[in-house]
C-alpha cells in the first residue's frame, strides 16, 4: 500500500493527501508507524479516522470508537511535517467544541 502511495506521489506535482482508515492497526505504536511510512513515501498528509478495529464504513450501524485520550494518543507522536487529520465518525461524538478542544490537546 506504501508503494503505492509512492509512486502517486511521485507521478504529480500537487501534495498527496491519503486515507489511513483507522492508522492500520491497534495502539499508537502502529498508527505513527504508518504516519511514518506514508511520509516517507512522500505523502502530504493522511486521513486517520477514531474508529475502533475492525472498521466499518459510516453508514453502518455498530460503529464502535475509540476515547478521547486514544485517539489524541494515536497522534500524539506522530512526526512531521505532514497534515495528519483525524475524523469524528460518530454523531455521538462531542460537540464542534469539543473536537476542537480534543485538537488542540493534539497539536501541542
């Protein structure tokens, strides 16, 4: 999947940005590590959304995330310079405030 990334990002003369789903596996270690190769790839910036594994696709039902402090600690680490954006999947999320909160805890 990399690789693939790679050779987008080398075909164009625009950033790349890519969806991760949910960082490609469970625990923080896993999602900078992803980070990590999707930068190295030449990747922009990525997509993690705060989903639980396994993933469903939104309009599902049963959709199941992680907490606030997982899913700040999913990005916590990860290195730079990218754009890592994460999505509220749920309407059972906070508020905007909220999420706005829960980004800046994230950018810090």
């Amino acid at each position: 999947m990399v690789q693939h990334r790679a050779r987008v990002a080398a075909a164009v003369d625009i950033p790349v940005y890519c969806d991760a789903d949910t960082g490609f596996g469970p625990g923080p270690a896993l999602v900078q590590r992803t980070v990590q190769e999707f930068i190295g790839a030449g990747v922009a910036g990525i997509h993690i959304e705060d989903q639980a594994e396994p993933k469903k696709a939104g309009g599902q039902s049963g959709i199941a995330l992680v907490s606030d402090a997982e899913a700040i600690g999913r990005l916590a680490e990860t290195p730079g310079p990218a754009y890592v954006i994460e999505s509220a999947d749920q309407r059972s999320r906070p508020s905007l405030a909220e999420l706005s909160a829960m980004g800046r805890k994230r950018s810090r």
